[in-house]
C-alpha cells in the first residue's frame, strides 16, 4: 500500500487531525504510515473483578457510568466501523462479561458477517450454559487470561479470589464448545511467574490449547514498569527450550504473537514480544474505550471521543471520518526502545486489551 503524503491540520481540540481527501475518499481505514485497519478492539466496560498486579491498581477510578456507551451504540459502531473495512472484532474490557448487556450485544454482532469475533476474559464467570449461547450467538473464539499455574499464587497476582480450578474449567468449557483455537495469556513478570514459562508450555500440550507469554508491557496503574522488569520473548523461549523442541509455524503479516508447535502432542506456544521486537509495522488495529474513546495506539495519549457525535444523531457519514481522521493519526508505533520513552497515562484495563 503507498503512503499519501500531506501535511496534516489539527482541527479542534475534541477532532482527530484531518486525513487527506485522498485517504477519505477510499472509504477505508488508511493511517499515515501506509498501513490498513481491519481489527477492532471495543472495550464493552473498564470495570473489573480482579486487580492484576501488571494493570489495574487496588483503589480504580471507573468512568462515570452516564458515559459508557450502551449496546445499541456499541452496535452502531462495530456497523460504521465494518463499513470501512473492519473484519475481525475482539470485545474486551475491563471485564467483559461484567457488561449486563453482553449476551445481546454478542448476538446483534454475530449477525453481522465479521470475519473474526473473539472475546478476553479472565475466565472467572464463564459457564457452559454462557460459553453454548455466545457459540451459537456467533462468537468464534475466546481468550482467557491465566498468568500462573500455582493456586497459591493466583490470588497475589489477581488480588482476587477466584480459584484457579475455575479459570482453567472456563479454558476447557471455551474448547468443549468450539470457541477455539482457546487462546491462553500470560503476562510474565520477572521474580513473579517467570520460573512457569515452561510449566506454561506443558499446560499448552496438556490442554491443546495456543498458550502466548506476553512481556510486561508499560501499562500498569503503578507505573512500577521497567525495562528490567520485562522477561523478554527470547529469554522465554531458551528456558522453554531446555525441555521442549519447537518448530515455528508460519505467522501472518498482522500476528502480534510469534508461534511454534511441539514435535511431540498438540497446543502451540507464542511469544508476544511486545517490548523487545515491536510489531508495530504490522499493526491493523484500533482500540474504542467504553465511554467511546477512541484510540488508534495503544502507547499513543492521542485519543478522540465519539460519544457526542454519536449521541447528537451525527450521520454516518460523519462517523466515517471521524473515523478515518482518528485512524489517520496513527503513531508509528510505541517507542518503548527509545531512551526519550513516554509511558502512557492510561492502563490496558481503560484502554481494553
Ligand atoms: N479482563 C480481561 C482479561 O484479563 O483477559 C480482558 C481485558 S485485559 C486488559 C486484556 C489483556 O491485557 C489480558 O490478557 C492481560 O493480561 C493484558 N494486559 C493487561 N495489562 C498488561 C500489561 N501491563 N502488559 C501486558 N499485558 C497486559
Ligand atoms: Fe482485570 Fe483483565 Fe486487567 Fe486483570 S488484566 S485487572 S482481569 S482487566
Ligand atoms: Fe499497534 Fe501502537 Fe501497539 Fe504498535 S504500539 S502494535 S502501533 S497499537
């Protein structure tokens, strides 16, 4: 894809800066940087049951509840959004089975001809009975988090008190019911969990399931973050190495994880190394808050809220380049390589993972 080349004019403090007409008139979502944005990432709530160490902190400052967005708004916007290209919709949060409105908002979506619907949870209130309706509602896949495989452990990561026996239940659930292929994540902090990345590998083969360590990213409400702290994917992948052999697999242009497979039994492991080996030319996302923010990068505070344009019965057209003007303005990617280094304000739990 080429780059359209302008100079860009900053419109107002609530607008994102203006694509050129050039960019518009292609009725997609084109950034700066010559890349297409086809994956959607739509918090459907910032509120949450657990308090993970790497996200969100003790004492959470939620959003004002009059400014989430309600689910016909939510629908509204995967509509518009899809009108410009979007194919693939992860709903996450927060917590997204916390929105009182998810199974509705599942079904309305899963109607619409998405390429890909997925969901992050943390695995902590996933029934059959839940997993069966969202499957026959048109939801593909799921994604739970699970940063450790030690009960003893699990409630000083989460703050939580959810057991372990639950989340991995949900994991099964998800397969049982073909909400697959079940994505695993785990965060992996250094003195936490980094002595499991390759009891990790071993639940991957276990479960059959895609396990993906993730490096700490600077996106934690402490702002405790260093680069020192970031277990990086090679390191992972050495430890794994010392009692598995892996193969590599093929990754898409757009993947943020890079796989392998076992030479012996089923499940993948991935690493996602967000820090050390930046995926940020690849990357066809965009991420809409639950109040309507939206933000084109995730590392990026360049940020522009939907929510009254969206509630003052702006035409989609409207919406379109609003759109498309946000998407335009797209960082080039995150900079956490470079010494001048900004960490953004905001935690994934509010921006949505
Ligand atoms: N609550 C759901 C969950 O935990 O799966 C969905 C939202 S959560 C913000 C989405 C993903 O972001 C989770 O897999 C979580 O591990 C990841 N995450 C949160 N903070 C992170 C950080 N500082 N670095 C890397 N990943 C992080
Ligand atoms: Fe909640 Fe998910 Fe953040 Fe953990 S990672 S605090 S489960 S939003
Ligand atoms: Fe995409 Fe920004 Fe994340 Fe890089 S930092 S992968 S550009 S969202």
């Amino acid at each position: 894809m080429s780059t359209v080349n302008v100079s860009l004019t900053l419109l107002d403090i609530d607008s994102p800066t203006s694509a050129p007409p050039e960019a518009l008139q292609v009725g997609k979502l084109l950034d700066s940087h010559g890349r297409q944005i086809k994956d959607l990432r739509l918090s459907v709530t910032d509120r949450c049951n657990f308090r993970c160490v790497y996200c969100m902190g003790p004492d959470v400052k939620y959003l004002p509840k009059m400014d989430l967005l309600t689910v016909d708004e939510y629908v509204h916007i995967v509509e518009v959004a899809m009108s410009l290209g979007i194919d693939k919709l992860r709903i996450t949060g927060g917590e997204p089975t916390l929105f009182p409105k998810l199974d509705e908002f599942i079904q309305r979506v899963g109607k619409m001809g998405l390429r890909d619907i997925a969901l992050t949870t943390n695995g902590s209130t996933l029934t059959r009975e839940k997993a069966r309706l969202w499957k026959d509602s048109g939801l593909h896949r799921v994604t739970v988090s699970l940063d450790t495989l030690k009960p003893s452990r699990k409630d000083a990561i989460t703050r939580s008190h959810t057991t372990l026996k639950n989340v991995i239940a949900s994991i099964d659930i998800a397969s049982d019911v073909g909400l697959s292929p079940v994505k695993v994540n785990a965060v992996i902090l250094r003195g936490v969990n980094d002595d499991e990345v390759a009891d990790f590998a071993q639940f991957a083969k276990d479960h059959e399931i895609d396990m993906r360590l993730i490096e700490f990213m600077a996106l934690d409400a402490g702002h405790t973050w260093k680069r020192e702290d970031v277990v990086t994917a090679n390191e992972m992948k050495h430890r794994i190495e010392k009692e598995h052999t892996l193969i590599k697999e093929g990754d898409s242009p757009s993947s943020t994880s890079m796989n392998y497979r076992f030479t012996s039994g089923g499940g993948r492991i991935g690493f996602i190394a967000s820090v050390s080996e930046s995926f940020c030319h690849g990357c066809d996302r965009m991420r809409i808050m639950a109040d309507g923010t939206v933000r084109p990068c995730l590392f990026s505070d360049d940020e522009w809220c939907i929510r009254s344009l969206l509630r003052s019965g702006a035409s989609d057209d409207k919406l379109r380049t609003f759109f498309q003007d946000a998407v335009w303005a797209k960082s080039a990617g995150h900079g956490m390589d470079r010494d001048d280094f900004k960490r953004p304000e905001k935690t994934m739990s509010t921006i949505g993972g």
